[in-house]
C-alpha cells in the first residue's frame, strides 16, 4: 500500500516520439519524452525526464511549453545528480506561444510542486538544525517505467507553524499519507517534503471486519427502473384500531387507493353476458355517507 505522485506547474523541452514493447505484448505503445526541471521552494532545481502516453500522430510540444503536470514518480537517491523520473497521466499545456515574453503572464504564481505520497516509516525522528522543524523519512513506491520503483522522502514539521506545535512525530514502521511542497534536498540526501497535511497510522482492515462488512444481497448500482414512490402514511380513524401500513391516501374525508392498486385489486370477469367487477355483497359507504345516513335516522349530531 504505496503511492508517490507529483503535480504542478512545470516547462517542458527537448520533446520527442518514441515506441516501446512492453512486456508480454506484440503491439507497440507509442510515449513522448520531455525534459524538464522542477524547482523547489529552496531555490534548488532537480532534473527531470517526463514520459506520458501520445498517439504516432500527436505533435510534439515545442520547447518551453508550460502545463500542469500530474505524474507517478521515482525519486532517485543520487538527487539532484539524477534524473527524476515522472510517469505523467495528465500534462495540460498553457495555450499560447511560448517564444512570447507574454506567454507566462496567465500562468498562476505556483513554482514549487506538490508532492502526494503513501508509504511506511522505517526510523525515528529527528530533530533539524534550527531546534524547532523535525523530520522524519519515509519509503514510498509506485509503478514507473514498467516496473515498482523504491523512492526514500524525508517530510519537514516546520516548527515556525503552531498548527505543529502540538501534532506527533508518526511511529517507527507505521504507514503515514502526505502532503505538500517540494523543499530541496533532504539532510542525509534524497528529496525534502515541506509538510502541508499529513495522516498518521493509516491500517488495514482485518480479515474478520472485512468478511462482516461483505454484502450478501446483490446490489445494483444502475436500475432500468425506476422505484416505486414512497407510501404516505395513514392517521388511524376513530374505531377502527390501528392503522394499516398501506398506500391509500385519503381524500376529501374518504379512503382513496391508488390507481394502480384498484385496478389490480378488482379482476374483470364476465357474469350473464355482462363484462365487469363482481356486484359487492354489502354496501361500502364512505365516512360522508355515514354521517347522511345518521342524520336521517335521528341519530347525527345536530349543529
């Protein structure tokens, strides 16, 4: 459970068209290779080498092109002396033409690249020189160039920001997941991370949590039908106990069933030649007619 990605704002240069035969293929995938430089809040540059998938018929980008770079990458550890390797999944170019002095002008004041990352500390902490930042490494891995690269990052508490003061330093062989700026080189080598957000003890769910959150039913995520419309319910009426759980509404004083519902409830037959629902047996009255036939009989309220 490793990750390492970086994004931001980069130039690009030196562009061309390449194929290459991945493993236990026959077709070819067709990349283009781009140099590039990324500069860190420190005012130091590492190398780079883009490689980002283009069809044979793409137009290579000129020199200079700005974009906004998302790329899988693998720090090496003789940084800045080597090249960093960035598989790009997205490269959005800045339109325009770059030989333009104005061609930066729309570009966002965002220098130092951001770094995402996932991996396990092996060591503890330490303390940097100016007493209040503290550091601790980090082993991240993901998969560039056709295969799984080990990177080794060293991420920075900076100690003159309270909302530090007071968070811990993550245990030793714990998995942590990071994010922030490119900061330089790290003090025993490597690549520094200036800490935006960090996540400490990320785990793994067990094996017995993982088989009791299973679903058991089928669910499916589209349906080509579309549910049925909620139920409304019914207030229960003097006399006649409890409500039934039912989809009739009342209207105007009296039971009213769906449609759908009296349609089906009452199958058509034929009776002497006569096409229709059965005559009822007893006379349903309404709670209006009830109250007529009271009145009638001497027995209704009289107002």
């Amino acid at each position: 459970m490793s990750l390492l990605m970086v994004c931001g704002f980069v130039a690009v240069a030196e562009g061309c068209h390449v194929s290459l035969v991945k493993p236990n293929a026959m077709a070819k995938t067709f990349y283009c290779l781009y140099s590039t430089a990324l500069h860190c809040a420190g005012d130091v540059s590492f190398p780079g080498k883009i490689q980002i998938y283009s069809p044979f018929n793409d137009v290579v980008l000129p020199d200079n092109t700005v974009g906004f770079l998302v790329a899988k990458a693998y720090f090496p550890p003789g940084v800045p002396g080597e090249k960093i390797l960035l598989e790009a999944s997205h490269f959005m170019a800045v339109p325009g033409d770059p030989t333009l002095e104005t061609y930066e002008l729309a570009i966002p004041d965002c220098v130092p690249p951001f770094v995402l990352g996932m991996g396990t500390v092996p060591s503890c902490p330490l303390t940097l020189a100016n007493s209040t930042s503290h550091a601790f490494s980090v082993a991240v891995s993901d998969y560039v160039r056709d295969s799984k690269k080990m990177s080794m990052v060293q991420c920075v508490f900076e100690g003159s920001h309270t909302r530090w003061s007071r968070t811990p330093s993550p245990a030793v062989n714990s998995c942590v997941h990071f994010f922030g700026l490119m900061n330089g080189v790290a003090v025993n080598g490597g690549m520094s991370i200036m800490l935006e957000s960090i996540v400490l003890n990320i785990g793994v769910l067990e094996a017995s949590n993982m088989a009791s959150s299973q679903v058991t039913s089928k669910q499916c995520k589209l349906s080509a039908f579309v549910d049925r419309a909620p139920a409304l319910s019914m207030a229960p009426t003097s006399g006649s106990g409890s409500a039934s759980s039912s989809d009739a509404a009342v209207v105007g004083g009296s039971e009213q069933m769906p449609v759908s519902e009296s349609l089906a409830s009452e199958p058509s037959f034929e009776v002497d030649g006569v096409h229709g629902p059965p005559a009822a047996e007893e006379e349903v009255l309404s709670a209006d007619g009830v109250a007529n036939r009271l009145k009638s009989k001497g027995k209704g309220t009289h107002t």
